[in-house]
C-alpha cells in the first residue's frame, strides 16, 4: 500500500489527553541527566519537590500520538520510517503537574522519488486543560525511507539551520549511563529498540539504543546549562536533526556557537566514537 497524499494530509488524529503528577516531572528530568550533580543546586529545583520546576522539553512527551505511522490506513512502510528531525517551540511555562491536551496534524509530505523515500511533517499544538492556553508546539519529522515515488510534491523541504565552521565558542559534556533508555522508556515511549538486545540487532545495532527524544532532552539539559545557568524558562525554542543514534553510557558532547545575544546553533557528538548525533541544531534564549 502507498501513501496516497490527500488521504495522509487530511489524516484526523484522535485528541489526546494526559494528566501528569510531579512525580512524572521530576523522573523525565532525570531521564535527561539532571541532577546528576547532585550537589548542584542549580539542577535541584528540576528533581525536588521543593520549589519544583517542569523543564520544557518534557512537552515532548506529553499527549504524545504514539507510533502512528504504524497504522495500516497511513500508507507507510513504518518500520523502514525514522525520526529525522525534532524541533519545539515553548509558549509557556509547563506547569509541574496538571492535564495537557493535544492534536497532531500533517503539515507536509514531499515525495524524494522512488528509491529516495519522503518526508512527513507533523505538528501539535500542546493546550492547558485548566486554562486553555497554548503551552507550547512540537515538530516532527519522519523519514519515511521505504515510501518514495508515491506521485506526490517534491517540496517543500525545510532547511537545516547552519552550523558555523569555525570552532564552537564553548562546548557542555553531559554523561549518559547505560541504563538511561530504560529509564527514559518509562516516560511512555516503549519501542523495543531501545530495551530488547534482540530487537535491536534486528533492526541492525550492536545493542539497544538510546531514545532520539531523549538525545533531544540532553540538548535542551546542555543548552540551558551552558547558556542559561540552568534557567530554563529562557529556553524559547529548540530544534535539531537526528543524524545518529546515541547508546547509553555515552558521554555527550554539545558544540555551541553564539549568534549574537539570543540565538546559538549548536550540534553534539557522542565522544567516545567522535560521531556526530544531532547536528544543525538551533536554539532561541530569551534575555
């Protein structure tokens, strides 16, 4: 079955709604490295219930979709499809506990031609249940490896933000344990890659691999420590491109470049096998 393009653009994705505790806020801060100084007190206010504070990037995994391209009325050849880009923009603060819900919808599809797969871009709009304030916007992009020559549009296509090729300004190494994907599964994100040993070599790595979205949270982790002395309420939005899978227990290195006041571009490299991850990444400070 292929994709047929009207059909996937006008996809009606169900709501979701999820409630989440300040248990659920503390536990996905620590599946992002936080507090792993302990002694740290600027981290603390993200793992304590005292003072507690919700570190935006947990948006990612609230009234998540799940894993929809599964779906047999998608068209796509799902297990060929891979997480290629991930980019958020924060409205408002998250509140540490409280109900969120959220609508997913198809913002574009480009066909690369046959052999060359598509692109899918999603999007949703994350709303306060108890205020109806929009709390923040997430972006996907899903490379659809096996679905290309379709018949659809050839563009258009986003353009990844530039990364300077100068040396970074300043650079943030945050360590990863080799149980982080399964702790981070635990956020609501169960796919066996990144917990089964057999399931992961089935789709071709050595062992499990780490979560894209949780690559994703360390950025937002190292970005924040670097820039914003852990203040992340001046995170305004953050979006990078997959290009490598993390395995857990690697230490993670984030290359920063200031572009002036707000903005910084930035990528990060797995340090132990000097191999670029996230790359093309771009992050908007307020302040």
């Amino acid at each position: 079955m292929a994709i047929d393009y009207d059909a996937l653009m006008a996809r009606d994705f169900p709501l979701v709604e999820h409630r989440y505790t300040e248990r659920d806020t503390m536990f996905y801060a620590l599946s992002i490295g936080l507090g792993f100084e302990p002694t740290d007190e600027r981290q603390i206010p993200y793992v304590y219930e005292d003072g507690l504070r919700a570190f935006p990037t947990m948006s990612a995994i609230l009234a998540y979709p799940g894993l929809w391209i599964r779906e047999p009325d998608t068209g796509i050849d799902w297990e060929r499809g891979l997480h290629s880009e991930q980019g958020m923009a924060f409205l408002k603060p998250l509140p540490v506990a409280g109900e969120v819900h959220a609508k997913t919808r198809v913002t574009g599809i480009v066909d690369k031609g046959e052999g060359r797969g598509a692109l899918i871009y999603t999007e949703r709009t994350g709303i306060d249940a108890a205020t109806g304030d929009e709390i923040y916007r997430v972006y996907h992009t899903t490379f659809a490896r096996g679905d290309g020559g379709f018949g659809g549009p050839d563009g258009p296509v986003r353009k990844p933000h530039p990364v300077p090729e100068r040396a970074p300004d300043l650079t943030c190494d945050l360590p990863t344990i080799e149980q982080q994907a399964l702790y981070y599964r635990l956020n609501g994100d169960p796919n066996p890659h990144n917990a089964d040993p057999k399931a992961a070599a089935e789709a071709g790595f050595p062992k499990p691999i780490l979560h894209g979205l949780c690559t994703y949270g360390f950025a937002g982790h190292a970005i924040v420590r670097a820039l914003c002395d852990y203040d992340a309420s001046r995170l305004k939005s953050l979006h990078v491109r997959l290009s490598a899978p993390v395995f857990p227990g690697e230490t993670l290195r984030t290359e920063i470049w200031r572009e002036g006041a707000g903005p910084a571009a930035f990528r990060m490299i797995a340090v132990e096998r000097d191999q670029v991850v996230l790359n093309n990444g771009f992050a908007e400070l307020a302040g």
